[in-house]
C-alpha cells in the first residue's frame, strides 16, 4: 500500500477546484512488482465527470505460458480518462449537456458523487491493464519442457517411408542438398 494515495471524497476535490496530483512511489498490495511503482495521478472534478490522468510504470516478474520461465516485464502507461459523476451512466442527453461528449464515448466508468475517488485502485487497475494476455518471454523461448525443438533429421536408408509420404521426403531430401 502506498500511504500517500489515501481515497479522497469527490466532494473534497470539487472543494479544490484544481487538479488533485498525487505523487506514486511505492508497492501496491494487489500487484507484486519487482521494482516500486513510479510516477504521478491527477483528478480533476468538472461537474458531472471527474478527469483522472496519469503516468505510471513499474518492473513485473511473469511465467512464461510456453517454457514456464520466468521473466520480467516492463509496465508502463499514461492513461487519461473521464469518469462519470452519476448514479447511473449517462444518458445520450446528459452526455450531450456535460461538454465532454466527444471524450465520453464507449464504455464509462460511473462513481457516486457522494462517494470517493482511489488514486491506488485506479492505478493498480491502469497497470493491471496493461498485463499481456499471454505470457511470453520473448524469441529466445525454448518452448515447453521436455518437448525437444531441433529439426529432425532423417535417415531414409535405414527405415521405410508410407508410400504415401514418399513425395515430401523427396521434396525434403531436395531441400537438403541445396
């Protein structure tokens, strides 16, 4: 946990009428990282949404879903995004009146005005974002254990081939020579 991103009441932001900056230097408890998260998250109430940006990055360790290695990872971003103040999500007419129609489209994410933003969960969220779906430790992966990659070689001589592969053994036996 990060002691200084303590939640804060929206109510308190509104109270600031500038950015909330919060300065990010530590581990958080829902993503273990090989190096402390690093950089800056900013809230800014502007009537029915709340602005949150903010730059962040941090070192993860990862196992590899191939070789089951582990291998270490990079996380970095500087998300930007409008959060409803509502009960509900906005409707089209209310996303017309609030002057952030072109930003609000897609999917919102809706906070209780009465309620409180989390600088640390919108931060542990960002990054675990951008987690990759699949791990990968890279071209240098050796594939699964136990599973042996080298070409393999073949020896016509000493065992009969399907006659029904005999076509792309010659094809292959063409290759090797040039």
């Amino acid at each position: 946990m990060i002691e200084a991103l303590e939640p804060v009441p929206l109510q308190e932001l509104r109270a600031l009428g500038t950015p909330k900056v919060w300065e990010v230097e530590g581990e958080l408890d829902q993503l273990p990282s090989l190096t402390p998260v690093r950089g800056h998250v900013s809230a800014e109430h502007r009537g029915n949404v709340l602005a949150v940006q903010g730059k962040l990055s941090t070192i993860v360790t990862l196992c590899c879903d191939r070789c089951l290695n582990q291998f270490n990872q990079n996380l970095s971003c500087a998300p930007s995004e409008l959060i409803w103040l509502g009960a509900a999500p906005p409707t089209a007419d209310q996303l017309e009146h609030s002057g952030e129609v072109a930003e609000m489209e897609g999917l919102v994410d809706v906070l209780d005005p009465r309620g409180e933003f989390d600088p640390q969960q919108w931060a542990f969220e960002q990054l675990n974002l951008m987690l990759p779906v699949v791990n990968h430790c890279g071209d240098h992966c050796p594939g699964p254990p136990g599973l042996n990659l080298k070409p393999v070689t073949s020896d016509s001589t000493s065992k009969e081939v399907d006659p029904r592969w005999q076509a792309l053994q010659q094809l292959q036996q063409r290759l090797e020579q040039q």
